[in-house]
C-alpha cells in the first residue's frame, strides 16, 4: 500500500465506494446513516451478548445526535414555513429545541403538545438532556474541568434503551417528512402564482 495516498478517494471494488452529496440536503442521509449505525451496533449486543460495555457510548451519542438532527430539522423547515428562512439554532441544547419544535407544531396542531406523542417525545429528550446537556457525556470520559463524564450512571439496558427512544424517533421523524411535504406544497403553489 502506497502511505502518501489521500485517505478520502473512491476505488475500483466500487461497491465500497460511499457516495456522498447525493441530495442538496443531506440531513435525511445523516439522520438514516446515525440510525442504521446504532441498529447495527445494539443488534450486535443482543445477538452476541458482548461489548455492551464499550459500545454504550457510541450508542447513545448516536441516539441523542439523531434526536438533535430531527429536531434541528423541524425547525428548520418550520421557520421556512413560517418566515421563508433557512437558517438552524447553532447549539446542541435538547431542551431548547423541543421548546421551538413545540411552538412551531402548536401552530400546525394545537392539541399536539397535550398528545401522547408529545409527552412521550418530551420524557426522553428531557432524560436525554440531563445526562448529556452538551452531547459530550458520551464522546468524552472528562469534563473540560477534567471529571468524570458520567459519574451518577452505572448501568444502562440497552434493548429498554432502544424500546424507549423507537416511537419517539419515529414520530419526530414522520413530523419531519410531513412538514417538509407542507414545505414543498407552499414553494409549488408560490411558483404557480402570476
């Protein structure tokens, strides 16, 4: 193997070749590639019963990293629904996201804070946001004050973790795919008009 090759370049057993940028906004392939990610690695553990221990931490980054992407996405689609902008908060704060995400559905669907749905979506991102406020808990083991990241967690189940955060990823992810529906009706309907 030559040492000075580029790390990042296609090859001819092109079935390894990952294509990138294949849709002007990638965040749906960013959100399904943190999702297949976690299933492979939480179906491993199940099947053989092995690496739970170290394969935690990537497990929960990736859930807690997809919920900010979809919400992320919401309101980013929202605020074009309702400001004609694009633009996307530029902290990782889950709690603050789910305050605009609500806002932006109560406009769509009043009732939809008081749902079921809500409620369940609420509970994790809130258990999600106190044990990872910043999404570094589980990419580093110090704090930038050089404590323990985790030090009130001993176990985590991660089958109950991956039942938990099932309903709640899918419905945020339906909201994203409907609101993005309603995103494209509207720049339809103004590119009809005379």
């Amino acid at each position: 193997m030559d040492k000075k090759q580029p790390l990042f370049k296609p090859d001819k057993d092109w079935w390894n070749n990952a294509c990138l940028s294949l849709y002007e906004d990638q965040t749906h392939t960013y959100i399904s590639g943190y999702q297949h990610a976690v299933e492979i690695l939480v179906a491993h553990i199940e099947e053989k019963k092995t690496q739970q221990d170290t394969l935690i931490y990537p497990i929960v980054f990736m859930y807690r990293h997809n919920f900010e992407l979809l919400l992320k996405k919401i309101i980013q689609t929202g605020r074009f629904l309702n400001e004609n902008e694009l633009s996307l908060p530029a902290h990782h704060k889950l709690m603050d996201l789910w305050g605009e995400v609500k806002s932006i559905l109560k406009t769509i669907e009043p009732s939809f804070g008081k749902s079921k749905e809500a409620k369940s979506i609420e509970h994790v991102l809130k258990e999600l946001s106190e044990i990872d406020s910043n999404s570094t808990t589980f990419r580093y083991a110090r704090t930038k004050e050089g404590k323990s990241s985790i030090s009130n967690l001993r176990y985590i189940n991660v089958r109950h973790l991956r039942e938990m955060l099932s309903e709640p990823f899918s419905t945020l992810e339906g909201i994203t795919y409907m609101l993005e529906n309603m995103a494209d009706a509207q720049i339809e309907m103004s590119d009809h008009q005379y």
